[in-house]
C-alpha cells in the first residue's frame, strides 16, 4: 500500500492550497481517511477526517470553516481545500488511511 501527497506550495497569509493524496495498493474506497500536519519542532497533529463513504467528516477546531475535505473512491484520492491560510498553518501535510501514511507536502505560509 502506499500514499502519494501533492499540492504543497509557498503561499501568501490569506492564500489557497488544495492538496491531493492518491491511494494505491489497498481497496481505498473501504477506508477511512485523515490528514494530519507536521509544524518545525511541533508533534504531529490531526487535522481532518472523512469516513469512507464521505457521510461523516470531522476537523480539528483550527481547520473548521477554513479546510475542507472530500474524496472521489472512482480515483482513489482524498483531498484538503485549504482557505484563508495563515503563517501558523505552515506545516508538511499527511494523508492517513488503511495504516499507512503519505511521504508528506511541504505547505508554507509567508509573506
């Protein structure tokens, strides 16, 4: 099984990312699927959920309102739309799912 995350960039305070995550060898549709972020000298911390039929999504308190999440099972990707960043959202971004994570996507927030 593997996760392969994209959509990493550099952008200014108040900017959007979108980042994708493909899912390859596992049955991604069964499975439930999370993000979770990395600060510099920060533990990793969960940032949003979406169960695998998409009924139920979940965030932490500083993604809600700013970040959604959302899956299509016909391509194997989960997604985080990310709006009106700030410098403190600067983090290197996982995909979660079926016990395995992501290589991670470098997000920075500057001006």
């Amino acid at each position: 099984a593997q996760l392969v995350e994209s959509g990493g960039a550099t952008v200014q305070p108040g900017g959007s990312l979108r980042l994708s995550c493909s899912a390859f060898g596992f049955t991604f549709s069964l499975w439930d699927m999370r993000w979770y972020r990395q600060a510099p000298g920060k533990e990793r911390e969960w940032v949003a959920y979406i169960s695998a039929t998409e009924s139920t999504t979940n965030y932490a308190n500083f993604a809600k309102g700013r970040f959604t999440i959302s899956r299509d099972n016909a391509k194997n990707m989960v997604f985080l739309q990310m709006n009106a960043l700030k410098p403190e959202d600067t983090a290197v971004y996982f995909c979660e799912g079926f016990n395995t994570w992501g290589q991670g996507t470098q997000v920075t927030v500057s001006s």
